[in-house]
C-alpha cells in the first residue's frame, strides 16, 4: 500500500537553523521540501568532493583484475586526495592511450619512407641544400628538372615516394610530404616507452581496488552531508524566523509532535493539497516486496494518488515468466544459478530479497513446462513418452484463448479496482463499463482470430459497456454536455481496448518461438550423430550455444513483454502514470 503523508512546518528563530536540521536529521522521518533553491559554499564543496569520490569509484569498479596485494585504506589515509590521484592516474593513462593511437597512425604513414631525421633536412637548408619528400606518380619522374637529385624509396599503385634535394627551394608543383616531430625509429621507441608507462598507471589503478569499499563509505557520508546542508540552506526565512517543511509518514506524526514540544518548536502539521508534489513510500508484507528490486531496476514508481500494483504486478509478472520461458530444464537452471549466487552472498552478508522473486520466476518456469512437458524443447520431450502434466497447453488455439482471457481478467481487474476507490461517486459506472467493453473484445478477438463462435450475451455486454462509459464518465446535471464528453472518450479507446487484449497473445507467440528455436538445435545437434568423439564434442557444442542463447534471450523477451504488459497496458488502464517520487527522509 502507498502510506498516507501528513504536510509538516517547523518554524523556528533562525539562530536556532543549525539544531533543527539536525534534531530532524536524528528523526529521520521528515522528506524535506525545498523552500527556496539551496545554494552555499559549502553544498558547492561537498558537490566537488563527490563528483571526485564518484569517478574513482567508477574507474575501480572497471578494472577487471584486482591485485593480490592491494593497498588498503588506514584511517589517517585522505580519501579525497586518494581518490583525486586515482583520477589524476585514469586521465593520465587516457591521454597516452590517445597519444599512442596517433603515434600508431604516424609509424604506419612513415614506415614506407624509411628511417630518418626530420633535424637533418632543417640542418641541410642551413646550407643551402633543400630538401624534401615528395610522392610523384611513376611516370613524371623522367620530367623533373636535372637540377634535383631524386633517390626513390618505394613505389605503390603508380606513386613514387622519393627524396628530393637541390641547391635552391624546390618548386615542382607537387606539395611535399609534411615531415614528422620525429623519425620513425625515434617514434618506435618513445611508443614502447609509453606502453611501459601505460601497464605502470593500469597496475597502479589496480593496486588501489582495495579502496573500494573505502570511498563507498566516503560518499555514503558525502550523501548525507550534502542532503544536510541542502536541507539547511533551502530553507524559507521570514525576518527573525526561519521555517522548514516536508512530508511525514501518517504513523510518524506523534513522534514529530513529540520532537516539537521538546525543542519548543512551532509546529504545523496538515493534509497534502492536490498540488503538492507528495513523496510516495510503499509499505507492503514481506512476500509482496519482493517485487520492490524490480521495480528499483525499472525505476519506476506510482504516483501518490495512484494504485499500489505490487501485489498484481508480482502475481502476473510470474506468470508471464513462466509462459514466456516456458521450459522446465531453463527454468532449473534459473533456479540452480540463484541458488549459487544467493549462498555466496549470504556469506558476503549483501542483501538477498532480490534472490527470493528469482526463486518464484524460476519456479513458475518449471511448471509451465512440466505442465506442457518442455524440457531444454519439447519435441525430444514427448518422444520419449514423457505425458504432460496440462496436455491442452500444447494446442495453440488453447493457449491463444488462455492469452486473450488472461488479457481480459488482468485489463478487468484495473478498472474494477477503480471503480472500487471511485465508489459511491458515478464515475465508477464508467469503469464497470469499459470490463464489459473489455469481455466483448475478448469474445470478438476470439471470433477474428481464432474463428470461434460469438456468444449471444456479447452484444449485450457490449451494449451495456458503451452505455455506462457515454453516461457516467463525466456525469453532469448538463446530461447531453456529459453523454457528449463521453461519447469523445468511447470514440479514442474503443479500439485500443481491443487491440490491448489482443496483445496479450504476444505471450503465446513469444513462448512458442522458444520452443521452436530449442527444437531446431535439438535437432541439429542430433544429426552428426555420435559415431566419434568429434561428433559427440560437435553435438555437445551445438547444444551449449543453443541453450546457452535461449537462457540469455529469454529473461529479455520477459523484460520486453512481460514488463511491458505490466507498465503499459495494465497502467493506462488502471490509471497509473509511474510519476511517484520516492520518500527519502532526512537522516543520519
């Protein structure tokens, strides 16, 4: 559920700024609400200091290989100068990278010309001697004055590279060849130099991956201190007194009144308006949170005076999983892979909620396919003489009905849950209306696709439908102003309330083209047969990258339709924008 806040205002004597914000800071239970911009020098400070903790931050969580011995943080040790050379080291090492990509592309222009001294030419026009490179197509060069020494170096498609040197500033209407910084057995070495300099950066950067945990702490307290000081400085100042305020939890309210009364604080404390952009804080059961990480990973939120979907999104986004993987043996692997990973982190003492919805996607897989008898495909499967446990799930008229009625119940239960928070206003009519809209789709998708007979009460609900959402969208005393506002609204989503239960056969398509993909690798793998050890090594290949692709793409296709089905047509339906901001109080 999405807790009800209460609106506070604390108003103090602005000598008395510093020991609210932080009396409130203990508290931890006030989302502040900027009054004005915050700005100081401090806030500006704190900015710079984090920006710097983030990118060593980012740097060290990209090196891939962790020295045996790093250094270790000591408690006397300045993590901000630590991080700045970190990042002194990171911008360092880019810039030779990009040197040395130069300098790759300089020794490959050159290497035709050979070795030399770009000194040499400057040395020889001191005495008169000029000299040049010059690329002269073949067959000009018997046209050339006999003034000009030429000494060719090398020839390509028709071009001649050659040395050229007179007496006098050569003019031949050729433009030379511009000469390098330095010559190429120079530019060789200082290449390797670099190089050697570049693997002392990466091992330094590498020595210093013990400091991760270190700077985590560092910008933890940097958050903090940074929210502090931006609560301190938006704060509204009237004259002598100064105030701050936010939004509390509905449960938090004694504490507050509590907190008040003790600082001698003037306290106000009331209901949201309808303006107010209110923090949303969602307080469930434990076993309905655990969808809360994928909705962290989403980022995606409901608004204050929106639906809680927690409950509905995890009991059809299991099995939409389920339908969408829809193979037992993936399912098994899902499992075993989260099994591994949540003992290891058990050990590391890390947070293991996320593991538990992993447990239920995994599990919901198995028994998708157990009930249709898909194990890493179906076709071997049922070969063997395995019988499924649901036999009908493998005839796809079956499963496309299953797809439009499970459109049908999960589109139905939006609108019937608002209909429900609408109650006893009119309004709520309209929703009843748009499920029976939706039931007569379901039955005509039915009919348009899957050829199946109409039911005689299909017309009736969707008479009824209609009739309700012209009537009661916008009841008004004015009724032709209101069946007119109505008939508007009927005549944009009429169609897109079929089309949304038609969607929902995306998880039969989907499904069924998994099986169909590890089917086609069964049976390639089948055919070099297993008369040698090369076939047997070719077989166990075939099915490595067929299964290994299928265990990758299928949790894709989950977050493409699966969520999808969730976030989008359940959402518009049920009213939800996903424009919740989430509660974050002020605290230590």
């Amino acid at each position: 559920m999405i807790v009800p806040m209460k609106k506070a205002v604390i108003i103090t004597q602005a000598k008395d700024a510093l020991s609210v914000v932080n009396s409130l800071r203990a508290l931890g239970v006030l989302h502040v609400e900027h009054k004005q911009a915050p700005k100081s020098k401090d806030i500006n400070s704190l900015q710079e200091n984090l920006a710097i903790i983030n990118q060593s931050l980012s740097i060290l969580s990209g090196i891939k290989i962790i020295s045996k011995n790093p250094l270790m943080h000591k408690k006397a040790v300045d993590g901000q100068l630590i991080a700045r050379h970190i990042v002194d080291l990171y911008k360092r090492k880019e810039q030779l990278i990009e040197y040395l990509r130069v300098l790759s592309i300089r020794i490959k222009q050159y290497e035709e010309w050979g070795d030399f001294n770009p000194q040499d030419f400057s040395d020889l026009a001191q005495k008169n001697i000029f000299a040049g490179l010059y690329q002269i197509p073949v067959k000009q060069l018997n046209q050339l004055p006999a003034n000009i020494a030429v000494h060719q170096l090398s020839v390509k498609g028709g071009i001649a590279n050659c040395f050229l040197a007179r007496d006098k500033i050569i003019d031949i209407g050729v433009k030379g060849v511009p000469l390098p910084q330095m010559g190429l057995a120079k530019m060789r070495e200082r290449k390797e130099l670099d190089s050697q300099v570049i693997r002392g950066l990466e091992q330094q950067m590498i020595d210093h991956v013990g400091y991760l945990d270190f700077f985590q702490k560092i910008k933890s307290d940097l958050l903090k201190e940074l929210e502090f000081q931006e609560a301190l400085s938006g704060m509204g100042q009237e004259e002598m007194f100064t105030y701050i305020s936010g939004y509390i939890p509905f449960d938090s309210t004694e504490k507050l009144v509590a907190q008040a009364r003790q600082e001698q604080w003037a306290l106000r404390i009331d209901e949201p308006g309808s303006a107010d952009n209110i923090p949303v804080l969602l307080r469930n059961p434990a076993w309905v949170r655990i969808i809360s990480p994928l909705f962290k990973f989403l980022e995606i939120l409901p608004g204050y005076h929106e639906l809680d979907i927690s409950l509905t999104f995890l009991i059809f986004f299991s099995l939409f999983f389920g339908i969408l993987i829809g193979d037992a043996g993936y399912g098994a692997v899902y499992f075993l892979i989260t099994f591994f990973i949540h003992q290891r982190a058990r050990k590391n003492k890390k947070k293991t909620s996320v593991f538990f919805l992993f447990y239920i996607l995994s599990f919901c897989a198995i028994i998708w396919g157990l009930c249709t008898g898909t194990f890493f495909g179906q076709a071997w499967v049922l070969k063997a003489g395995y019988k499924p446990w649901i036999p009908a799930l493998n005839d796809e008229k079956v499963v496309q009905r299953l797809c439009f009625f499970i459109g049908a119940v999960h589109l139905s239960i939006a609108h019937i849950w608002r209909a429900i928070l609408k109650a006893p206003a009119l309004t709520a009519l309209a929703d009843l209306g748009w499920g029976c809209v939706l039931w007569a789709c379901f039955f005509i998708a039915r009919v348009l696709i899957l050829g199946d007979a109409l039911p005689f009460f299909s017309n009736w609900l969707l008479i009824a439908g209609v009739t309700l959402v012209i009537i009661f969208t916008n009841p008004q005393r004015n009724i032709l102003k209101g069946i007119g506002e109505g008939l508007g609204t009927l005549a944009l989503s009429l169609m897109n309330n079929f089309t949304d239960v038609v969607s929902y056969i995306r998880l039969f398509a989907v499904g069924l083209a998994a099986v169909a993909i590890s089917d086609a690798f069964n049976a390639m793998a089948i055919s070099p047969g297993t008369g040698s050890i090369l076939a047997l090594l070719l077989t166990g290949t075939i099915l490595l990258i067929g299964h290994g692709l299928g265990l990758i793409l299928g949790p894709v296709s989950v977050l493409v339709h699966g969520v999808r089905l969730n976030v989008l047509e359940f959402s518009s339906h049920a009213g939800i924008s996903w424009s919740g901001q989430n509660y974050k109080p002020l605290k230590t």
